[in-house]
C-alpha cells in the first residue's frame, strides 16, 4: 500500500491501480486498496467508479458515521435515491440519536413513497432516547404522533406519546394530555383517559371495579384544569354511563360564548347523539344554532338528525330545509329530507326537495332516482318522470342525434362497435362526439347511486309508461339510446326485444326489421321472436325478408314458421304453386289449423283465377281444407272457423252457405275467449258487416239495416 501511494504522489496512477487490485485480489477483506482507488477514480473524474470503491471501503471498516453520511450524498447528486437511502440508515445505525439523519432519509423515503420505513425509523429513535433527553423525547414524539395521525395510523400516533409520557412524566404538561387525550377518544379508550387525567390533572375517581366492570360512582377535579381536559373528561364520563355526574361539570362549558367554544359544545352534543341521549344533545346543538358563529349546516344538519331520532319529524323537516337554505348541494340531507316529507304524506314537496337547482352545474345520480321513484306514485306526472329518466340514462349512454345513428345502431350486433361507428358518423360529419345536453360529467359519481338492477327495473317501467302513453317515438328512443349504455348492455337480449316492439309501435319497420332478423338467427325455435318477426314484416314497405326467408329456409328446411312465412310471400306475390307446395310440405310434417286455413285459402286463390282449369275441383279441396281447419280448431274457435269459412264462400260468391256461416259467427260470440277479450277476440262486428254487405248486393236493405244497428255499435 505504501508502494501505491508513493506511484500516486508521483502521478503513476496506472501502476498504482495494478498495485491495488493486486492486494485485492490476496487480501479482499483490506479496505484499504479500496479507499486508494476511490481517490485515483475521484482524482480522474469518474465519479461513478469512485462511489462504488468508497461503498466497497465503508462496507469493509464500518465504524465511521461520516464516511456513510458523505457516501449518502455522493448517491443522492447522482440520483440514486434507493442507495442514499441504504448509507443513510448504516449511518443511523452507528449514531442512533442522530435526528438530522432520521430527517433526511424519511425526506429520501417519502419520495420513494415508503412512508412506512420512515415511521420505523422515528419510533426507533423515540425508543432509543434515555430518560436524560426529555425535552427531545417529547418533541420527537409529537412529530412522530403528527406524522402517524396523518397517515391515519391511530394506535402509533398514541404509542409514541405514550413512549413520551412513561420515559419523562416530568416533562409531560397538560397541552401533551390533550394530544394523547385526544388519540385515546378516538381510540375510544375510555379508562386509559381516566388513567392520565388522574394521574396528571389531579382527578379523582371513586368508582366499583370487578373483572367485568367498571362503575363510576363519583368524581372531582380542580376548578382551574383547561377548559378542553374538563371536556374531554364529560366525554368520557358520558361514554362509561356516568351522565349522573355531568351536570355540574358542565356548567363552566355551557356558560362559554359558543364563539370561544364551540368546538366543545360539538364534541359532547356528539358524545351525547353517540350514546343514545339525543335530547341531551339537542339542547346543546339548539343552543349552537342560534348563535352567529355556529349557524352552520353542519351544525344544522346533526340538530335535525337528532330531532328525527327523538321522534319530531316536524321541527326535523324544518331544521333539515336550513340545512339546504345553505347547502344546496347536500344530497343526504335532500334524500332524508324527502323521506320525512313523504312520511307526512307531503309527495310533491318532496319531489321538490330532490328537484336540484338549475343554478348548479351538477346533478346527484341518488337524487334523480329517487326523485323517479317519487314520480312513479304520481300517474300524473308520468311525463316528469319520463324526462327524469332520459337524464338519468344519460350518464351511461350516448344519446341518439339523428336517423343515420339510429339506422348504424340497429344494423351493427357488438354494444363495442356500435359506439364506434356513432363516433366515427359525428366525426365524419365533424360534430362533437360528446353529448353536451346530456353530458355524463353532468352526473355526480359520489352519491349512493341505484344499482343495476334497479336502473333497469326503472328503464322498464318508464318503457311500459311510453307505451301507455303512446309516446313511441320517446320509446324508440330511449330503447335505442340503451343499446349504447355501458351499463345496461348486460341486458342486451331484452333491450333488442324493447327496441323491436318500439320500432314496431313508432312504424319504424326497417331498423326493427335489422334487430329482429339477428334475434331469430341465433334463437330459431323462438315462437314468440317468429311472432314479432311477421309483425315488422307485415308492416314493413320494402321485400328484404323474402331472400332472408329463403336463406334460412335452406338452412333450416323442417323449420316450420319458415316454411309458412315463405308460403306467405308467395301468396302475396301471386305465385300461387309455390305457395301451395310450401304448405303442403309444412302441413305435413306438422298438421295444425293454421296450415289447414293458409292451404285452404291458396286453393281459393286459385280457384277464383280467370284463366283456372278444374275449378270445381279446387274449390273442393279448399274447403275440405276449411273443414280440416275447423275440426282442428276446437270449441273454443267455433267463431273464428265460422267467420273464415263464411269468408270463403263469400270470396267465391257463394251466399247462402255464407250467410249461414256468418249467422254461427254471431251465434257464438259468448264463447269464453270472446268474452274474455272481445276487443280482439270478437268477431260478431265483422261478420255483421259481412252479412250487411251481402244483403245489401241482394237489395235486402232492412236485413242489412238491422245488422248494422244491432251489431255495430260506436
């Protein structure tokens, strides 16, 4: 080593390396060579070299606070913290009561974000401090209890202090009492307050102990203990049931200008509401807010929760609607202030009270659902309740702005992709993508908001309130602006049902048509989606289902709707062979009166053609068909049989046999499924029609007359 120097002082720093690593590499534990090098390194300007040697050296012959301390600053100028951090605490290890060290690494260790390490560290030093150091004892632990409190960690907030009060009570003064006083109520341990007022503010507790209980039976402190111990202490007694003794303790607090103390009347008003004594408190927080400084909302708000607790509900609605007067924006107080005005049968005052202002940029999601829970009770206002909703819904779901959206969201399947193609349809068109009328950000998230379940239980019931209504537009609307929600997509399969009968109601057969087409490709034996399938169909203006019909049949050929919905388009369009042959092989398979009545009815068709061969044979076979149809039918379709056979042989021109059939439809029109619905049901207007239309051609102009006065009636 002395050979290395020497090459250093002469400037051969080469050679004095070679010499050092030698050493090394015979003796590794040397610091040293280590410490040489550093100083060649740092002599050369590389520093990262010079810190990895210097931490090597330290590590070596760790008994120098300073050298860790200068290598923590070497790492923090080249920002790694995490090694500062580690020469920090080696050094805290060799000069434990060291608060500057203590200092600096929790600064490091903050912004690490391991506040956790720092605290350790704190309360090791706090641990480590002698009796003899009770002014730093004290002051460390007030600065660890601030720093715990902060990070919400109660019980080591109160440990520290407790640390404090056990090493130096002679240090220890009433203001460190109230700090730990303070921990200990929020802790709720009751006796251990008992334990530090008594043993530093001179009380005097005569109480019955046993290994359950703890029963305080008297108390005394002297007249001069600070007005926040003398508080603190009612508290306590009021927490350990001993409320017999707090009456003369309190009369110093009451006496107080609440401006000086109001902060005291709070805390045991609360002490009293936690309890049970609501009257007790109440007479506090009465006298609270009649005073300047204490008419608060705050204040008002725990005055009108225990006027409700105590059972006046109405100078709890009174205190409630101050609570308002002066923050408006007070959900809870809104939502309990609407459940007392509908306990006192006041519905619309209470619809008001969850009625935000408009002055607000902001409204609560709680407030708008519970006000539409309110309007569900008013028939009235159904249309309030309606445009409630919208709002409502808005907060999850992109509002629907013009036909070409519309036509976009019942043509693409995927809740995903259909919010993209709206935004890429605004943007082609370079609108805003953000709904500003409706905007989400509208919505507060921080209120108890309705769950899932819920929302879509209201969505249903607003759907049902439309269709009462007949608002179908709004309707269509709001099913269709469901399709976007990101919350009640779950419920995707319903929502596309809602959206098929709305289009349907609001004669918008070509988007109902794109939704109820995807529904019967992927649930085919779905009798009631078939059902809605031939409603859109049956009012739609265009032929797109005929190849959609055709593709399926292919694909499913035993299907039997799809078998009679393609018999039917054939019919329609004339081509009468096709349509038969389509219902002979559905009827077939599957005989049913339906089958028996379209087959029927397609050999009629046929028969009454101009240019027809063997039309006797036809009309033969037609009505077996008919009378197949009737058979199969039953009792309970004796009218309806009867009507459609009077039908047939009233297209044929045949009148006699119609007008018998006609006169059976009348006859049986107090069948139990006539009665049951006879606005759908009935067929005795029509058949009474019928026959006025036959007698009318006969000239029998009274029997026509006498039909049309007994039977249809406006």
């Amino acid at each position: 080593m002395g050979e290395a120097n020497l090459r250093v002082a002469k400037g051969d720093n080469e050679t004095a390396v070679q010499i050092c690593l030698e050493i090394i590499r015979q003796i590794p534990t040397a610091p040293e060579p280590f410490l040489t090098l550093a100083g060649i390194y740092d002599e050369m300007g590389d520093q990262d070299k010079c810190l990895q040697m210097s931490l090597v050296a330290a590590h070596l012959s760790s008994t120098d606070a300073d050298q860790w301390i200068h290598l923590a600053e070497m790492s923090e100028k080249q920002g790694n913290t995490r090694q500062a951090v580690t020469c920090y605490t080696k050094a805290i290890n060799l000069d434990l009561t060291n608060m500057e060290l203590h200092d600096k690494r929790a600064a490091l260790l903050e912004l690490l974000g391991d506040k956790k390490t720092a605290l350790r560290g704190y309360l090791r030093l706090l641990s480590s401090l002698k009796p003899e150091q009770g002014e730093q004892i004290v002051s460390t632990a007030k600065f660890v209890a601030e720093l715990c409190h902060k990070e919400n960690d109660i019980v080591k907030a109160s440990a520290a202090l407790d640390v404090a009060i056990e090493k130096c009570p002679r240090f220890i003064n009433s203001e460190f009492i109230n700090l730990q006083l303070d921990l200990l109520l929020l802790l709720k341990s009751y006796r251990r307050c008992l334990e530090l007022m008594v043993g530093f503010c001179d009380l005097v507790v005569e109480a019955e102990t046993s290994d359950e209980s703890f029963v305080i039976l008297n108390c005394s402190i002297p007249s001069d203990t600070p007005i926040d111990i003398l508080a603190k202490l009612i508290i306590v007694l009021i927490h350990m049931k001993a409320s017999h003794l707090i009456e003369r303790l309190i009369e110093p607090i009451v006496e107080l200008n609440p401006s000086d103390a109001g902060d005291l009347h709070l805390d045991i008003a609360d002490a009293y509401a936690e309890e049970g004594y609501y009257a007790e408190a109440n007479n506090l927080l009465k006298y609270l807010v009649q005073s300047d400084s204490y008419n608060l909302p705050g204040v008002w708000l725990k005055y009108a929760e225990n006027l409700r607790k105590v059972g006046n509900v109405k100078d709890s609605i009174q205190a409630y609607y101050e609570v308002l007067k002066q923050a408006p924006q007070h959900v809870d107080a809104r939502l309990t202030l609407a459940s007392l005005l509908v306990e006192f049968g006041r519905s619309d005052d209470a619809i008001s009270v969850l009625t935000e202002s408009e002055e607000y940029d902001c409204q609560d999601v709680g407030l708008l659902y519970e006000r539409c829970m309110l309007l569900k009770r008013h028939r009235s206002r159904a249309q309030e309740l309606i445009m409630v909703g919208q709002v409502l819904f808005s907060r999850h779901s992109t509002q629907i702005r013009n036909k070409d959206e519309l036509n976009t969201i019942s043509t693409i399947q995927r809740y995903d992709r259909k919010r993209t193609a709206v935004k890429h349809i605004r943007k082609a068109k370079k609108e805003p993508e953000m709904d500003n009328d409706l905007d989400s950000a509208l919505l507060k998230k921080d209120s108890k908001r309705p769950t899932l379940e819920e929302e879509w239980d209201l969505f249903k019931y607003i759907c049902s309130v439309c269709v009462e209504l007949k608002m179908y537009s709004t309707f269509q609307r709001l099913t269709f602006t469901a399709q976007l929600s990101t919350v009640l997509h779950v419920f995707k399969y319903e929502i596309d049902i809602l959206s098929v009968i709305a289009s349907y109601l609001n004669k918008d057969s070509h988007n109902g048509y794109n939704i109820i087409r995807t529904l019967v490709v992927k649930n085919c034996t779905n009798v009631k989606l078939w059902h809605l399938f031939n409603l859109i169909v049956t009012r739609s203006d265009d032929a797109r289902h005929n190849r959609f019909i055709m593709r399926q049949l292919a694909r499913f050929c035993d299907h039997p709707a799809l078998g009679h919905l393609h018999g039917n388009n054939c019919l329609v369009s004339g081509t009468y062979k096709y349509a038969m042959h389509e219902y002979s092989v559905a009827y077939t398979k599957n005989p049913s009166p339906l089958g028996a009545l379209l087959l029927g009815l397609t050999y009629l068709q046929m028969a009454a053609q101009k240019f027809t061969s063997k039309k006797h044979r036809l009309v033969v076979q037609a009505l077996g068909l008919l009378a197949q149809y009737k058979e199969q039918r039953g009792i309970e379709g004796l009218q309806e049989a009867h009507y459609n056979l009077g039908r047939g042989f009233h297209h044929l021109g045949l009148f006699t046999p119609a007008i018998f059939h006609y006169r059976k439809a009348l006859e049986y029109s107090n069948l139990p499924l006539a009665k049951e619905k006879p606005q759908i049901f009935d067929l005795s207007r029509e058949a009474a029609f019928n026959l006025h239309l036959i007698y009318c051609q006969s000239e029998s102009y009274d029997l026509a007359k006498m039909y049309i006065d007994k039977y249809i009636v406006v």
